[in-house]
C-alpha cells in the first residue's frame, strides 16, 4: 500500500463526513482509490452514515504520534476547562476526535489491506487471479462511536471497556468479515459478514435484549430468571436457553431457524412458539412456521461451511460475495433451478468456483475482486 493512498483516503474520507462536498477530481479520485483497494467500500460506508469525524483534517501537517498523545493526555484529565478556554477546549477536541477517526479508520482498511492481500496469484484453477477467504475481524463500538478494531487475537473473547455501566456496545462485522463473541453471560454468537450486533455492556437483572442485523448463529446461556430477546426488524425472539440463528439481510424479512431447544416469536399480527427442528418466517407481519430443512444452513457459520439446501444459485452467490467481498457480475440469466450442497468455508474463491461450475454448469471468472457469471 502506498503512503501517499493512505493520506489522501484518509483526508477525503474526513471531508466526507464532516459534510463536505468533493469536487469533480476528488470524487473520481476517490472512486480510483475503492476500486483499488475495494476493502475500503463497507467500513467507508459506515463511518459516514455514523459522522464519526466532526472536522476535516490536512493529514500532511499533522504529527499523528504527537497529537494522539496530546489528545490522550488531555481527555484523561478530569478537570473541565475553564469559561476563558472553552471555545478553544471545543475547537481542539473535535479537531482531535477528527483525527482519531480518520487514524483509527486508516489503520482498520490499510493495515488489514497490506496484511492480508487477499487477491492473490491462482496456479490452480486457470483465473486470472484468485480471492483468499473470509477473515475474522469486527468493529467494536462503544455507545455509537469507534473503540477498536477486533482482530483474530479476540476471538472469541468478550470486548469491553473501563466503567462499562450501561453502554451500549455494538459488534459489526464488514463485508468478507466474520466474528464470534462471548457475552457476559456466557452466551456465544457467531456473526455472519455485513452483520452487527448491540447490546447493553451489563445486561439487566430481568432480561438478556440484544438487537440485530445481518445473520447470526446464537448458543444461549441458560438462565432461567432471564429471558434472552433477540430483537430484528419486525420479529422478537425470546428464549430461555437454546440454539439458533436469525437471518434479516438486506432489509429482507426475517427468518429464524431453531436447532435445540423451544423459541417463543413475536412479529406484528401474531405469536408462535417453535422446537428444535424448525424454521420461521416472516411474511408481511405474519408467522409461518414448519418443518425446517435447512437446519444445516443455520450451522454453516458456526461449523465453517457453505450449507446449502434446496437453493437457487441466486441465493448461494450472494452469499458467496459477502464472504469473500467481491463484486457479482452476472452476464446471463439465473435459472430458478435449486441445489444441494457443502463447501468449505476456508477455500478460495476459486475452489468454490470450481464447484459451483460442476454443480450448474455456468462458467464462473474471476478478475481481479469480481467474480463474472456466464
């Protein structure tokens, strides 16, 4: 990764956040610079929603050492400034909140970026290139704002911070991304890419409430004093101690696949309660609830393979381009035929293009971070 990339993403990243309009040079600059280096996209994509940057900053004229220094120094006084400095304290801290961002920001895409180089030299399969898999990293926040970035060493472990109280702690894994936690009360979750999770740093004393995006695979601790509710657009999920997933990609309604245990369900016009081995979904506000047979698909993320059971290829590509973070480029059209199937989760893409071919007979290509269907 070049330095001078590093600077400029960095300063056109804190002017988009701060509200800032790019020109015509800087925004095809920036484009040059995603597409580039397309590990950028998602987490680019949620720090400007968030405005976690409050003040563009000229990276070129600031010693990054020197101010983080600075900054930490001055945010661990706890001496409120003076009325004579105030207007300078607010000056001087959103500058330094500015340039945390945009630090802590470069350090989360390059720093991964140059380590992982996850396009890589195919000598196997006859791609131009090939696309390592998945890796486990997630972005930790603390009540809304950036704390870290999670890497393989906490995996696993339980993110926290000094005084947790009632933060409120939030999990988000990006695209090509996957993550697995242990909450406080020993309960596991296995987050899926392009997923997040929040919750309250210290759960109350009558109930265990989490909210959630994306897809999930959870091992609830038992407790039988308190429920734990897994909140996701149009869909509550209480349980006492049990194992399942949740599924709400895209806006999608929600599925909810049960593999141990009983599931009570609330969505807008109904109630259900569900056993192990089978599935609910919601369709326009309704509970409809079988048989499931696609309780492996539901253990996929948990045990590290693509699951798929009685799907069009439709639905298992997209689930192909969030692991690996790549770009779909579909030049014919999808029959609605369905497949059944299991593929490693630790393969490259292109192994799993390779198999894709032998179960469709599409002609799957890959170049550079797009992955062509014919």
């Amino acid at each position: 990764m070049i330095e001078t990339d590093k600077i400029i993403f960095a300063e056109l990243a804190s002017m988009l956040v701060a509200g800032d309009s790019l020109n015509a040079e800087q925004e095809e600059l920036l484009s040059s610079l995603l597409e580039k280096y397309p590990a950028g996209k998602a987490y680019l994509q949620h720090i400007v929603e968030k405005g976690a940057i409050e003040t563009p900053v000229d990276l070129r004229n600031i010693d990054s050492d020197n101010e983080w220094e600075r900054f930490q120094t001055a945010v661990s006084k706890e001496v409120k400034p003076s009325a004579v400095f105030q207007s300078y304290w607010k000056m001087y801290t959103s500058v330094a909140a500015a340039l945390v961002a945009v630090l802590l920001l470069g350090l989360w895409w390059y720093t991964s970026s140059e380590q992982l180089s996850y396009i890589v030299e195919d000598k196997v399969y006859g791609q131009k290139n090939d696309v390592l898999p998945n890796d486990e990293q997630a972005i930790f926040e603390v009540d809304g704002k950036l704390f870290q970035r999670l890497g393989r060493k906490e995996l696993g472990q339980r993110p926290s911070t000094p005084d947790a109280g009632n933060r409120r702690h939030k999990i988000i894994t990006p695209t090509r991304s996957s993550y697995s936690i242990v909450l406080l009360d020993g309960t596991k979750v296995w987050l899926s890419p392009e997923s997040e999770v929040e919750y309250s740093a210290a759960f109350s004393s009558a109930e265990r409430r989490i909210r959630l995006k994306g897809e999930a695979f959870f091992e609830v601790a038992k407790d039988t004093v308190r429920p734990f509710i897994v909140e996701v657009d149009g869909l509550q999920v209480r349980a006492l101690g049990t194992a399942f997933s949740v599924n709400n990609y895209d806006n999608k309604e929600p599925q909810v696949l049960l593999t141990e245990g009983r599931l009570q369900l609330t969505a807008e016009h109904g109630e259900a309660v569900i056993e192990a081995g089978y599935q609910a979904d919601v369709i326009e506000g309704k509970l409809h609830a079988g048989v499931s047979s696609h309780l492996e698909d539901a253990l996929g993320i948990k045990d590290g393979f693509f699951n798929f059971n009685n799907k069009d290829i439709e639905t298992i590509l997209e689930e192909v381009k969030r692991w690996y973070g790549v770009d779909l480029d579909v030049e014919r059209k999808l029959e609605q035929k369905r497949y059944s199937g299991s593929i490693e989760r630790n393969v490259t893409l292109g192994r799993v293009c390779a198999v894709l071919k032998d179960l469709t007979g599409y002609q799957y290509l890959i170049d550079g971070n797009k992955l062509i269907v014919r």
